[in-house]
C-alpha cells in the first residue's frame, strides 16, 4: 500500500473493567474513504476518539505519516472530527463557525474571506452564511459541520456516524455530496457507521468491528460475496447458510457435505478435509437456469415485493427455508405452493469455518435485515 | 372556580406587592402635590448618601470578582474531574449558602477581631509582627463575609451550565487546532456567559441590598443601612424613599439584562449528556485536589464553624479558642423572654406564611399551567416580580405605605410579615407547582373527565396526590427561610413583643457580656433547623430541590 498516512498497532483500551477496544491494528491509505462498520457498542466511537486524540488508548501507538502521534493532544494533531450531533458552537453564526480553525491560525483576514467563501461554495450554504446553527436545517447543520472541519484541510477527517441524524432521502443526498467532495479535496477519511447500506456504498475498503475487534477487512464487495465468517455475513446482508462438513476437492472446486446434498464452491484452499464449516450464498445469488452444481428443488412459501427485487421464501422438502431475490418480473409470476428450480454457481457461494464463538448480528428468519433509521 | 382563584391571587399580590410599591412614586417625585425631582437631586449633594452608593457598588462589584474567582475555577473542578469524595464536595460547597452571613458575621468578628484568633494564631506562629486590621475600616469584612455566603450561587449556576454543555464544541474546536486556554476563550466561556450573568446579577444585587452584615459590623455607609436609618425619621426627610426606587431600579435592570442574555443566547444545538464523566485524575493530582477543596471548605465555612464555638464558649478573650466551653447560652436561648418571644414569634409567622404560599402556589401554578386567559401575563410577572425585588425595598414599601393604617407595623406588623414571607418566597413555589403541573399529561384529567369527575373531583383525586410532594417540600422550604428571613424582620419589627428570630439576633449580637453568645447560639439552632428541613425537602422533592436556588 502506498502513500500511507495512517497506522494504529495493538490499540487496546477498557473503561473499568470492561475491554472495548482488544488490540486493533489497522492501516488506512491517503485519499480513501475508510469505513469502520460495527453494530453499536462494538467501539468503533472510542476508536475515531483516540485517533482523534480525545481519548488514550491504554496500550498500543497510533502512527501519522509514520510519526508517533499516541501522546500528542487533540489540537496539536491535525486531524478533523466531524460529530454525529455536529457539535455547532450555538453562539457563531455560520461563517464565524467555518472561519475559526482559520482565525485560530491568525491568517490574513483577506485569504480567510475567500477561503471561507469557498468553503461555503462548494458545501451550498453561502446563502446561509450570517444565521445561527438553531436557524438552519438538520441537512444545512450538517453541511457547516463539514465545511468547518474541511476548511483546514486536516491531514485526516473522521467522521462519526455523521448522517444518522437525518432523515432517509437528505441522508441519500449526503451520502453522495460527502463522496464528492472528498473526490475533489482528495481528503482522507475515516467514517464510522453501523449502517451496512451507507458503508457498502461509500467506502473505498471498511473494516467491519465486533466486540472491540476488527473481525474483516476489505473492499465493500469483498466484505460483501466473501465475508470471512458468520457475523460479517449477516452484519452486511443476509445470506442463507447451511451447517456441512468438507469432504474434499474435485477440479479446483471445494465439496461440501450439507444436508441439501453435496455443494461446490471456488477457493478456499485453506480449508481441510473433515473440517466443519458453513455454506451458502446471498438471496440474489441464485441462477434460474438449470445449473450443473449447488441445484436446489423447493417449493415457494411466501412472496412480497420489496425495493426494485421480488422477495420470495422457499422451502426444500428437506424442511430448509430459503430466502431469495429475484427480478420483480420473474418473481411476480410465482406463487405460494409452485415448485421452484435453482442453482447458484460455485464462484458465487460462500465458505466459511464454522465458529460457534462469533456470535451473530442479528437474529432473523431469513428476512432482510429492517432497514436502520 | 379558576375566576375566583385568579381574582384570590391578584388581590392579594396587587394588595401587598403592586400597592406599597406604587406607594413609593408620589413620594418620591411629588412635593406638595406638584412633580419635582428635587427629592432625586437632593441625594445627590448628601456627601453621606454619595458615599454609601459608591461603598454599595464598591462592595457589590468586590463581591462579584471574589465570587468569580472561587466559583467559576470550583464549578470547572468539580463538574470536569473524577476523584474520590467529588460528591461530597459538591454538596459541602452549597452550605455556605444556607445560613446569612449576618449570623456568621457576629462569630467572624471573634476571628478576624485585632486580637482575634486569627491574629493570634499568627501572632503564635510568629508570622507578623503586630495584630493585622483584617476588618480594616469594615467595608473588607463584609465583603469577605459577602463572598464566603454567595460563592455557591456562582458555583451553582456555572455548575449547571456545564452539565447542559455539550462537550464535543470543545472536542470540535480542538479539532481543529485551538489549546485549552483559547478553547475556554473562544468556546467555553461564550456558552456559560448566560449563567454567569445571571449569577453576577443575583450576588450584585444581593450585596447591593443585604442589610444584616453591614448593621453587625456597624458599618453605616452603604445603601441598606441609609435606608434603614431613613424609616425612623421618614416623616421629615424622603431621602428614603428616593434610595429605595434606586435600588428598586437598579434590581430591576439587572433582573431584565439577565433574562434577556438568557434568552438571546442560542441554544437550540448539542446540550447531549456528557457521555464520558470527565478526566480521571492521578493520585497525587486527587490528593492535591482534595487537600486544597478542604482548605476553601474549612474556610468558607469559618463563619459556620465560629458561631458553634462562640455558642459553646464561656470564655474567650485574646485566645484562639475559647478557654471555657459550656451549654450556658443554649440554656438562655430557652429562658431569656427575648428569645423565647422571638423563636415563638417566628414559628408563628413562618407557618401562617407557608401555609399562605402554598395556597397562593397551588392556585397560581395551576392557573398558569392549565388556563389561558387574558391577564396571564400579568399573574405571571406579578408572580415572578419579586425575585427582582429585594427585601429591604419592599419592607421599606410596607413601613410607609401600611403606616397609619390599621396594618401599621409600628403597632402590630404580624400581617406584614406574614405576607412579606410570603410574598417573598413565592415565585420559588409558583415555579415548581407549573414545572410540577406542565410535566403531568393533561390526558390524565381528561380521562378522569370522561369517567364522570367533575373538575373539583379530577383536581383534588388526580392532580393534587400527584404534586403533593413537590408542594410539601417547597413548603417546608419557604418555612425554613422564612425562619430566617433578615432584611425584612430587622425592618419590619418595631416593638421586641413583635420580634421575629433575626431581629432578635440582632439586638443580643450588640449587647456586651453573653449576647452575641447567645445570638450564636441561636444562629445554630436556626442552622440545624435548616438542615433539618433540607434534608426533609430533598427527600420529598429529589434533586429538583436545587430550582430554589436557581433565581432567574
């Protein structure tokens, strides 16, 4: 990885006696958006907060451009911070809020005008620019917060859990301006989140955290068809997953004994024969074309439409419930009680040891996960 | 029902607030029926009132800059920091407060006498040379008694503005760049500046206006002594008068600033909970901490500590503590007519006015909370009024407006203190039966309505069980400070059979031999009561005990 800018090795801190954060390591290269993903309570906050320097690990260093920053304070760091509630000083007007990191710097009044009218240009508020933080919009709010952090053009930006104040359509909206502009700055940053949707769609690569633990990083589509165990598989999708024991490799393909007959999957040469793993792949995985491995005969239970796909629940005689997606016009012809044929290539399968200790995201019945405010 | 409340209400206030205080007007600005200001300018060239004013504002603005400089660094400390025994200071710093410092000022004089024990500790130790003024000409004294009784009002208030403050506009300016010192500039102190205001202008006024301290330490050159002074010849020289519409005016402004920074500042962003409850300190910093948080703690409760000596002493003359301890005074509390006479006096006056104020509560709070009428306004700003009004202008207001009448405090001023108890303490009771009143979901009387309760039923079934406590412990709060009420019963009571517990005090602090052994003792008594009642209070009412001293 080149251009390396940020590195924490062995981060571990514990408020009293409880762990939250068990030696994280972790890189993150110059001008990508890096996402930690985790459910709440996973440490992902304590971990931006001692980046940013507002918190100190109990062991562990956090290097910045291969510089020991661990005991530097807060505002000798550099590193931007963008609150979830925003944090606007209620007593600034707008452009006072986004000019103090520069009037900080006692620059010249005339560059501070102009950079701060740009800053206001390109995050849409010069309109807004003499009202108070109470006087704007939650959208708007949120705009200052990211002006002000970017205007001094900080070495890093976190940002925590930034849009889940806002509601479904300006978060969309958000979501896409935030990608932009970090396409123009060429800033990095560092996002927490717990929403799975806004990290797969904005992150360069995320780092998926449980219990105070990286449990996988990647690329969002990494994370997303080959996530590396059960609660990567369920915090980022759903997925349908059967219990089976590897019986062995045949031409490149792995073989895997399931109680739904003998499924094949590519990769995973690191698995051994005998080993106990699960097996299964994602509700759009699957093929309706007759396929020549992983071939399932159900019958369909239930079907509903869903965002842009057709949710439909079938079940093999074997008593196994599957959870599929398919394009609203194939899946509207089907009803309740048809006989239902598919296949999912062995490339699309997903292999994974079993490990009873992990415990899973959320418990659901092979639904879709209800979408988080 | 609700009219006759409200004409209840109105009466009484319009009868013993808006009268005597419009009373004042004519007096001041008419002479023989015609509109002059020369009662106004004839203060200007009395050199003797010239002189109290500058003292006053003098002391006041002392009194401001001490109490700042303990409360604020105390409030940051106490709220920002983690260490063993943060609880128990954070309630220890709220006492200085409970007891006026006029008590305290009568045992102060032991110790901060020329051959008090603080000289003569020092003497001892060989520290001076020669016995220190520390009262010097008195103007110090007061304002070091003045600062020790009101830091916690400074305390309290930035206290509760850093519990509101949300911490990550700080974490957000450090962000991006600013050290602690330009954060607390340009971040933090903006944000508390309303609650120091507000601070600034209830310890302002109340040092501008306290009667009791300077009269112990027979320093006659500030405001409320001169106006003390004018009630006995007010018949020929309206000095007075015109004394106390400055004061009124001035207690006015101060109150309209404060709720106007209040209300301008904007606040709508942030305020979440601070998650995290401040930095952990090390040992040796919890140590220094602590030692230090003693040290202000034994001394701001001096005044407390001396009146408990000086009440158990028998003898105590150029020593540092008293060579002989005894219960004598505590026995002459009980047998002294004056004494008697004054605790008696006082449980009477302080019952009736409790009783009067949570009638006057209930009603008003209610109608405030659950009616909307024309004239709202006005009940709420009759009912709030004198929080700005201090109680040597309003005392000054009965004695003049009331004499002649058959309410003529000279005669007979049991109604009058009665209603000025009342009058008051009762902004603290109508507050907390509206919060009490607002917080309860008008669904439930609507249900109990629906059941076929009639509005008298749902009030005392429903609403009453449900505010009871609340109401009872405001209660036994306006009693407890009515018991101790000063400015008012040192100016009201004319004749000792009259006398309520302060003036007593007062008189015994100036005789020789025991008296102010005697007064110490029953400034004691008077802070056990106190306690006493505090605790009660805070049991029935939790932690929303503290809106009695929030004053805006």
């Amino acid at each position: 990885m080149d251009n390396l800018i940020l590195s924490l090795e062995n981060i571990s801190k514990r408020f009293g006696a409880t762990p939250v954060l068990k030696g994280i390591t972790l890189t993150v290269a110059g001008n990508e958006i890096f996402f930690l993903l985790g459910p709440s309570g996973c440490g992902k906050t304590t971990l931006l907060r001692i980046i940013a320097g507002f918190c100190q690990p109990d062991s562990g260093r956090i290097l910045l451009d291969g510089q020991d920053i661990t005991g530097v304070p807060a505002h000798q760091r550099h590193i931007g911070l963008v609150f979830q509630n925003y944090a606007l000083w209620p007593h600034l007007t707008v452009w006072e809020n986004v000019a103090y990191g520069l009037k900080l710097r006692k620059l010249p009044e005339k560059f501070v005008h102009q950079r701060v009218e740009e800053m206001l240009t390109l995050t849409h508020l010069l309109p807004q620019k003499n009202l108070y933080p109470s006087q704007l919009s939650g959208g708007q709010q949120q705009r200052v917060a990211l002006a002000r952090s970017l205007i001094v053009r900080p070495r890093l930006l976190l940002l925590d859990e930034p849009l889940s104040n806002l509601d479904a359509n300006l978060r969309e909206q958000m979501r896409q301006e935030i990608k932009k502009i970090q396409k123009e700055t060429g800033i990095t940053m560092i996002y927490v989140t717990h929403d799975q949707r806004e990290a797969l769609t904005m992150a360069h690569r995320l780092a998926v955290m449980n219990a105070g633990e990286i449990v996988q990083t990647g690329t969002p589509l990494q994370i997303y068809f080959e996530p590396g165990n059960r609660f990567v598989a369920d915090f980022v999708g759903t997925v349908n997953l059967l219990a089976g024991k590897v019986s062995g490799f045949e031409t490149g393909l792995l073989q895997v004994e399931t109680s739904e007959g003998l499924l094949r999957a590519t990769g995973g040469g690191d698995f051994s024969s005998g080993q106990a793993v699960e097996i299964g792949f994602r509700p759009e995985s699957i093929s309706l074309r007759p396929g020549q491995s992983n071939v399932f005969r159900t019958t369909v239970t239930e079907t509903e439409i869903g965002e842009g796909i057709m949710r439909v629940m079938a079940t093999s005689p074997g008593g196994r419930n599957f959870l599929l997606h398919l394009p609203l016009e194939t899946g509207r012809k089907l009803q309740a009680g048809q006989n239902l044929i598919f296949s999912v290539p062995p490339e699309r399968m997903i292999v994974f040891p079993l490990s009873p200790s992990v415990p899973s995201a959320v418990k659901r019945n092979g639904r879709d996960k209800p979408h988080l405010p | 029902m609700k009219k006759g409340l409200l004409s209840f209400s109105l009466l009484f206030l319009g009868f013993f607030l808006v009268y005597p205080l419009l009373w004042l007007l004519p007096q001041s600005f008419l002479s023989g029926g015609r509109f002059t200001l020369r009662i106004l300018s004839s203060l200007l060239s009395n050199s003797l009132i010239l002189q109290s004013l500058l003292n006053s504002f003098l002391l006041a603005a002392g009194t401001i800059v001490g109490t700042s400089l303990i409360g604020i660094p105390l409030a940051i400390l106490l709220t920002r920091y983690q260490f063993s025994g943060r609880r128990f200071f954070q309630v220890l710093f709220v006492l200085p407060m409970l007891v006026s410092p006029f008590v305290g000022a009568i045992g102060m004089q032991q110790i901060l006498a020329r051959f008090g024990s603080l000289n003569l500790l020092l003497l001892r130790l060989k520290l001076i040379p020669a016995p220190v003024p520390w009262l010097g000409s008195g103007l110090l004294g007061i304002a070091i008694l003045q600062t020790l009784h009101l830091y916690p009002i400074m305390y309290l208030n930035i206290s509760a503005a850093l519990a509101n403050f949300d911490r990550s506009a700080e974490e957000a300016a450090a962000s991006l760049g600013a050290s602690s010192w330009q954060n607390f500039r340009t971040i933090t102190f903006p944000l508390l500046r309303p609650g120091y205001f507000a601070a600034c202008s209830i310890i302002f006024v109340w040092s501008l206006t306290d009667l009791g301290t300077p009269l112990v330490f027979e320093y006659p050159q500030l405001l409320p002594v001169q106006i003390f002074n004018a009630i006995t010849d007010i018949n020929v020289n309206p000095a007075g008068y015109s004394l106390v519409l400055v004061v009124l005016i001035l207690s006015a402004l101060f109150f309209i600033f404060t709720r106007q920074v209040v209300e301008r500042t904007p606040y709508t962003t942030g305020r979440t909970p601070v998650s995290e409850q401040g930095h952990i300190l090390s040992r040796r910093a919890q140590k220094l901490l602590i030692a230090g948080l003693s040290l202000l703690a034994v001394i701001s409760l001096l005044p407390h500590l001396s009146i408990i000596l000086n009440s158990f002493s028998q003898r105590w003359f150029f020593s540092i503590l008293p060579s002989k301890y005894s219960w004598r005074s505590y026995q002459a509390v009980f047998h002294h007519r004056l004494t008697r006479t004054g605790i008696v006096n006082s449980l009477f006056y302080s019952s009736l006015a409790t009783v009067t104020d949570i009638l006057l509560g209930l009603a008003i709070g209610y109608l405030l909370a659950r009616w909307s009428f024309r004239g709202r306004f006005l009940l709420d700003a009759l009912a709030m009024a004198p929080l700005a009004i201090p109680g040597i202008a309003l005392a000054f207001a009965y004695c003049t407006a009331f004499s002649g009448t058959p309410l003529d405090p000279r005669k007979n001023p049991v109604f009058l203190l009665i209603a000025i108890y009342s009058v008051r303490r009762l902004p603290y009771l109508v507050r907390s039966t509206y919060a009490n009143f607002q917080q309860l979901n008008e669904n439930m009387e609507e249900a109990s309505a629906s059941l076929g309760a009639n509005p008298g039923t749902t009030f005392r079934r429903i609403l009453l069980p449900l505010i009871v406590p609340g109401l009872l412990a405001g209660g036994i709060m306006v009693f407890a400070f009515s018991m101790l009420e000063v400015s008012s019963s040192l100016v009201l009571a004319f004749r000792e059979k009259f006398f309520p517990i302060s003036k007593v005090i007062y008189i015994l602090a100036g005789r020789l031999t025991d008296g102010p052994n005697v007064a110490s003792a029953l400034g004691v008594l008077g802070l056990l009561l106190l306690l006493v009642c505090l605790g009660g209070a805070s049991r029935l009412a939790g932690r929303r005990l503290t809106d009695f001293f929030k004053t805006t």
